[in-house]
C-alpha cells in the first residue's frame, strides 16, 4: 500500500507566493522608483534655482560697492567733491552713506603726488597726505567722521558724531594713512585705476578695538583722479557682514512654512562666510571666516564633502548627496561669478522631498491587501486542515516558553508541521542538556542522538591548555569594576576565539584564566599540532587587539601559556541536577603547573615532552629544563614554544642556552655558568646562571638534572 500523501505548507503557498512577490515587485518598481526618480530630478531643479535665489542676493549687496565707487568718481569728476578740502569730502562721502543703507564706511585717503617711482609705487609730496572716514556706528542710528592730518611732523586724527562741527579736542596720533595696503596696493602703478576687492576682514577704522567690538565687513578701494586728471587719493568703501549675512537667511521664494533648506556661504576650502547659525567670526589664514561650532550638522557635514572643492567658474554648478547620522542630504553647490571664491551652498534631507510618496504607500498597500485577500479565499481549505496542527504549536511552544522541556507525544498529519512539532522535541531534549552547563559541541551531539548527559567519564589522551594573565590581581585592584568587566571579556572573547577556531574546546573561565582542550567530546587529529597553533595564534591575536581602537589604551596583559598532552578522565561530572563537563587527572593539574612555571623561566608558552614529540616538526622550540613541578615527585622535560618553524639558523643565545642546559644536566655547574652569563638579555640564561652559582656554594645531594620546583 503506497504511503498517504501529506502536503507541505511550501507547496500549497509556492505558486500563490510567486505571484504576490512579482506583483509587489512591480508596483513597488513602477509608483516608488519611477516617482522617486522624477521627484528628485525635480529637487534637483529646485535646490538650482534656490542656489541661484540666494547667489543673487549676496551679489546685489555686492554690487553696491562698484556702483556706490562710480558715484563718488563722478561726483569728483564734475567738481560736485573738492579732493583737496577736508569738509567738502566729508560732504560727499556722507551723501553717499546716506544714500546707501548697507555702506558700513567711506574712507577717502588724499595726497598729492608727482608722478610715480621706478618701483611703481605713486611719489607724495611730504606733508600732503590725509584721510576722511564717515561710518555708521554699530547698534546706533548714527554717523561718525574720522579727520586725519598731517601736523607739525606727525599725523593726528580726531572723530566726532554727524552732523556736527569738527573739534579739536580729542586728537591722537595715528600712523601715516599712506601706508597702509589699502593705498598702497590701490594707488600703485599695476592696480592703478582698478576696482580691487577685498575678502571678509576687520574693519580699518576698528583697528585699535577688542575683536569682540570690532566690525567684519567686505570693502573695495579704487584709486580717483581729480578733474584735471591727476591723482587725488584713494576711495575706500565698505559693505558689513551683516548686510551678506542678511541675503544669505531671506527665506527662499516658493518654499514653505516650515522650509528645511538650509543656505550658507563658504569658499572653496570649505570655510564658512555666512550661515543660519550663530556667527561668530574666526581668523582663518590671511581671511576672517565664521566658526562652525553653533551650525547645524548638515551643513558641517557639508563643508566637508569633495565635491565643494570641484565649484569653480568652469563648473559653477555642482549636485551631490551624502548620509548623516543615518539621513541622507541632498546638497547643491553654486559659484558667486566675480567674488574670492565664494560658493553658495543649499543642503536639505532627501526625505523632505519623498513624503509625498505616503499616498502611494496607501494605493500599493491596498493592492497588496487585495491580493492577500485572494490568496486567503484560495488557501481557505489549507487553513482549515492546519488549524489542528496550529493548535499543536502554540500549546508546545508556550510549553517551552514557561519552561517546561518534558517530552511530548504530538503529531501531525502535515508533513511540515510534523517535522516542526520532532524539531521541538530535539530542541527541548537540547535545552535540558544546556541546562547542565556543557561545551557547545556537546550540546550539539546531544541534541543530533535525542539524548540526555549522564554522570561518569572516559579515558581520553587530550592536549590540554591553560593560561594565566601576570599580575592581573594588581591591574584589577586599581581598576574600576565596568571597566574590568569590560577589557577582561574583551581578553576572553579573544582568547576564546582563538582556541575554538582551531577546534579547541573551551573546558571553563576560571577568573582571568582559561583552561580547554582538544580531542573531546568530537575527536580531532593532530590535536598537539592544533593547540600549538591556538597558543601561538592567541598570542598574535591578543597583541592586534591591544593596537586596536576597542583596547582603549589600556595597559597590556602578559599571558602564560602551559600545554601537556596526557590520558586524562572526560565527561559529565557534579551531580545528579548539574553537571559539568570537563576533564580531570593528573595530566591536568600538570598542565596547570606548567603555566605557572612560565613565572619563573621569564617565558610565554612551556609545553611537556608529550607534546614537544609530536609537532617537533612544525615548531621551534628550546630545551627549557627538567622540572618536578609543586606535587610531583618524577620529574618531566619541559620546552618553550617559541614559534612555527623556521628555515633560518637558530638564534646564538638558544643554541649556547642548549649547549649550557647539558653541562647543567650532568653537574658541571662552572661550565654551565660560564655559558649562561654570556647572554645577558635572556631572562632563563639568567635565572639558571643564578641556579648554578646557588649549586656551587651548596651542591645537591643527589642529582639527575631534576630540578625540583617549591612554588606553582
């Protein structure tokens, strides 16, 4: 009699899953890519014309200095401004501050010269020269006019309020206004005549201020010809910060109320000018910029990006994205045309411009229900045939859930359902053999035979590893609780890598100790070759993760390492409620004691001769000595592990240490000894050059070149 058919839940919903995933696929592709894609092309040309909105506005203000400097030469040029008296230039320069709201000052610097030097720079007459400065004090509706002249052999100035008559009580000595970059530069042969603007810099006339009182402003100088054309002096005008700063944060046209776009202004090298946080202004280089500590984020992040550095003349446009504290920017770069570089920059979350997409999410969402529904009305007849076995379930997995691992008998006629209910089972029967506290791979074998551990052990040859940190007692007493927790499971989660990945298993943490071993409970060949590898390996590792950022700088651990290869006891040992599976012997506690000689030979990893004859092969080693460790009366050949093996000759110091450990053996302490002091650096050399000198005076009784530990 052929078997009953009994479906699986896969091939009942394969065909109805195939056809809901590619109609997903599609109405995903087709309303959230295709009106992704045209949303963001349209972003795009908006965050354009909002670069452009903004660069407009900077470059207006601009624009007033080149105009406001035209007017002023023509005001000179038809006689309206006399250069040569001081009232009728204050005159002018106050009509053209008064006329133009975002001059912050107009300085006229006047001399009278003959022509220019061979150097270029314009000759004048001693005693000529002068300056008139009207500026607008900051926070005050008010004008102030600075006079400065040339008297009795030193230039003096004098300020006062407009309008008012010039005093002269409150003159001081200032230096000689000629000299100064701004006449020099302006009025020599190569600039002559020309417009040359300045970046963001302190005011001139703030120069003897505190910082935090001075103005930032942006200026222009030009040399002016008196009406017969000869030169006059040099115009100075200013436009304040705040006037940029003021175009910068207009709020865009056709945003909205609560717009996100953020517009600044910087510079090539990424240094701000003008933002809508707090402007508090740094020196930067030769330039003043604004600091970026009260921005936001998003434009930090965009000062920072490669593409700023690409916006130039020839590509005065530039688009990009970047992600921030998990939100993707969109960020879009305009070039300011006739400026020192400036850029104008416009950032705003992409999200800003996709929740439009929420209605579309609504319609794919009731397409997707609609098909749900359908799939529903087919699978009808599955639902009512699972119900049962549904039941099953939820009753076994509560079981589980309140803890309760005691076998049980439910079946299924499902076939899914079936192996699901027998998965249970094995993972309960798994879960009470968790509950004894054994290795991983226990678990596993356990959980693959369906059974539980039982109490007892067996004979198994394993190579078992210990190691030991030094002085961690003193590194824990002056470290705080978390942050111990913290380094030593950083240690332990090494370490333990390290052993598992060489198929090692991990017996228990004992403090900052760990023992484990291979060949139980899976059986492993070339089980000496492997811990080796792993003790080696460990060490490796354990320096990587001092070197790396997760450390903290902490001090370094010293690890021991101590291996034996023996035929110990392996199994299920405690009691009849918990047990643990480890292994106990005396080829363990050799193992522990071998470790702790490590103290006392200054090495890293000691290994027993049971493991040196196995894997001499593959590693390099050094007769260390013959030790009768702490407890143990028979004596036992130990080497120290130094690394893999290698073409090249063994270092002198090994090679003499060898050669002395057999003088040593035989009792020919003096010859011994001259060997061993050869090599100053080598901590055993020393310590059995000690041993030697202590034989000498006091030779033992009965000796076979065991030496007999006191301490573990």
């Amino acid at each position: 009699m052929s078997p009953v058919f009994r479906p699986t839940l896969k091939q009942i919903f394969t065909i109805s899953l195939i056809g809901l995933t590619a109609a997903l696929a599609l109405l995903y592709y087709v309303f959230f890519k295709g009106s992704e894609r045209t949303i963001l092309q349209s972003a795009d040309r908006f965050r354009n014309a909002a670069g452009h909105q903004a660069a407009d506005r900077v470059l207006d203000s601009l624009d007033t200095l080149p105009r406001v400097a035209a007017e002023f030469e023509g005001q000179m040029h038809y006689g309206q401004t006399d250069p040569r008296n001081a009232n009728s230039v204050e005159s002018g320069l106050l009509a053209l501050l008064i006329a133009n709201e975002s001059l912050s000052e107009a300085s006229f610097t006047y001399a009278r010269g003959a022509g220019f030097e061979r150097g270029g720079n314009l000759r004048i007459a001693p005693g000529s020269a002068g300056e008139v400065s009207v500026s607008r004090t900051p926070g005050k509706d008010q004008i102030t006019s600075t006079r400065t002249w040339f008297e009795h052999g030193k230039f003096v100035a004098e300020s006062h309020p407009l309008p008012s008559s010039a005093g002269r009580p409150g003159e001081a000595v200032v230096p000689d206004p000629t000299s100064h970059l701004t006449f020099q530069v302006p009025s020599s042969r190569d600039h002559y005549g020309s417009l040359l603007w300045t970046d963001l810099h302190w005011s001139q006339l703030d120069e003897n201020l505190p910082e935090e009182k001075r103005r930032v402003e942006v200026s222009v100088q030009k040399a002016i010809n008196d009406p017969m054309g000869h030169f006059a002096g040099v115009l100075r005008l200013g436009l304040s910060k705040n006037q940029i700063d003021r175009a910068v944060a207009l709020k865009l046209s056709g945003a909205e109320k609560d717009d996100p776009h953020l517009v600044f202004l910087c510079d090539s090298q990424g240094r701000l000018i003008a933002g809508p946080g707090m402007n508090r202004v740094v020196e930067s280089g030769d330039d003043l910029r604004i600091a970026t500590d009260n921005q936001q984020a998003a434009i930090v992040a965009s000062l920072k990006l490669p593409m700023l550095k690409t916006v130039d003349s020839d590509h005065p446009t530039a688009t990009t994205s970047f992600v921030w504290e998990s939100n993707t920017y969109l960020v879009t770069y305009y070039a300011l045309e006739g400026t020192q570089d400036w850029i104008v920059g416009v950032v705003v979350p992409r999200s800003y411009y996709l929740r439009g997409l929420a209605r579309t999410r609504e319609i794919v969402l009731l397409a997707t229900l609609a098909l749900i529904a359908a799939i529903i009305l087919v699978g009808g007849y599955v639902l009512r045939r699972i119900h049962g076995a549904h039941a099953q379930l939820v009753r076994e997995t509560s079981r589980m859930k309140q803890f309760e691992f005691t076998p049980s008998a439910a079946r299924s006629r499902l076939r899914d359902v079936d192996e699901v209910l027998d998965q249970l089972e094995r993972a309960k029967t798994a879960m009470r053999a968790m509950g004894k506290y054994v290795p991983l791979d226990l678990v596993r074998r356990l959980y693959a035979e369906g059974r539980e551990p039982e109490l007892g052990g067996e004979a198994v040859e394993l190579s078992i590893l210990f190691t030991d940190i030094k002085n961690f007692t003193t590194f824990s007493e002056k470290t705080e609780p978390h942050r111990l927790a913290e380094v030593l499971g950083l240690y332990l989660e090494t370490l333990s890598h390290v052993i598992q990945k060489e198929k090692g298993t991990i017996d228990k943490y004992i403090g900052d100790a760990v023992m484990a071993f291979w060949n139980a409970p899976e059986t492993v060949k070339y089980h000496p070759l492997l811990a080796c590898h792993a003790a080696l390996n460990s060490v490796k590792s354990l320096e990587e993760l001092y070197a790396s950022p997760r450390w903290g700088g902490m001090p370094k651990f010293t690890t021991r390492f101590g291996l034996h290869r023996d035929t110990v006891s392996v199994g299920h040992f405690g009691s009849t409620d918990r047990f643990n599976y480890t292994a106990i012997g005396d080829g363990v506690n050799l193992a522990s004691r071998l470790e702790g000689l490590n103290k006392q030979y200054g090495t890293t990893i000691i290994v027993s001769q049971t493991v040196y004859e196995l894997v001499y092969d593959h590693f390099d080693f050094r007769k260390l000595d013959r030790v009768s460790v702490k407890g143990k009366s028979r004596g036992v050949q130990v080497y120290e592990l130094l690394g893999e093996k290698s073409a090249t000759v063994r270092p002198e110091h090994i090679v003499r240490y060898e050669e002395a450990l057999e003088l040593y053996a035989v009792g020919d302490f003096a010859a011994a000894l001259k060997l061993f002091e050869i090599s100053q650096n080598d901590i055993p050399s020393m310590l059995m050059a000690g041993r030697c000198r202590e034989f000498l005076v006091s030779p033992p009784a009965q000796w076979d070149g065991t030496f007999v530990a006191k301490t573990k």
